[in-house]
C-alpha cells in the first residue's frame, strides 16, 4: 500500500477484486484496507473488555466496476478522505440497513 496525496494505491489480488465489483450480491462487499506501522504492539491492543486497532483503515466499494484482463494483480486506488471510523461503520450499515442507494 502507499499513499499519495489525495489516494491510497494498493495492489489487489485479480480474484479477489472480481469478487469485489460483483453486484450480484446478498449483502454488499467493501475493500477495507488497514495502514498499519510495522510492530504488530504499535498498532493492536486487547484487554477482557475490548480490541483496539491503531492507525488507519479506508474504505471502498468496487461494486459494478469494470472487469480486468489482468492475471495476478490490480491497482486499485482508494480516496484518502474514505476513513472507516466507528461513525463510518454506523453509516455504512444503516445504508444497506434502509437501501440507501448501496455504497458506491
């Protein structure tokens, strides 16, 4: 993954991203992709109560997107403003929830 500017750029397994842009789905697919530093106790905390994940997580639907010739893997590109917090999540499922349109 890297981040440039305005888009986050990662490089999708070609199966996994003709899953990804089906719309013939039950229950609608995101791409989530999680920025993460390097040390896994910099970024994941856990106690009895709870899980903590640290740093960054973006968000995309690929649905209806074009299929790709390509044999191994695609770039997909990610805008940086799509962060996935616990309002996102709440907003994302209430879409679905009512039919808003899907998440594209």
């Amino acid at each position: 993954m890297r981040i440039d500017g305005e888009l986050v750029h990662y490089d999708l397994k070609v199966a996994n991203y003709q899953r990804l842009i089906s719309t013939q789905v039950l229950v609608p697919r995101l791409l989530v992709l999680l920025h993460m530093p390097a040390g896994v106790t910099d970024w994941i905390g856990y106690s009895q109560d709870h899980i903590r994940l640290s740093h960054r997580a973006y968000w995309h639907s690929l649905a209806g997107q074009p299929s790709t010739e390509n044999a191994a893997t695609i770039s997909v590109s990610v805008p940086s403003s799509q962060l996935l917090d616990a309002d996102t999540l709440v907003a994302l499922m209430n879409r679905v929830k009512y039919g808003d349109g899907g998440l594209a």
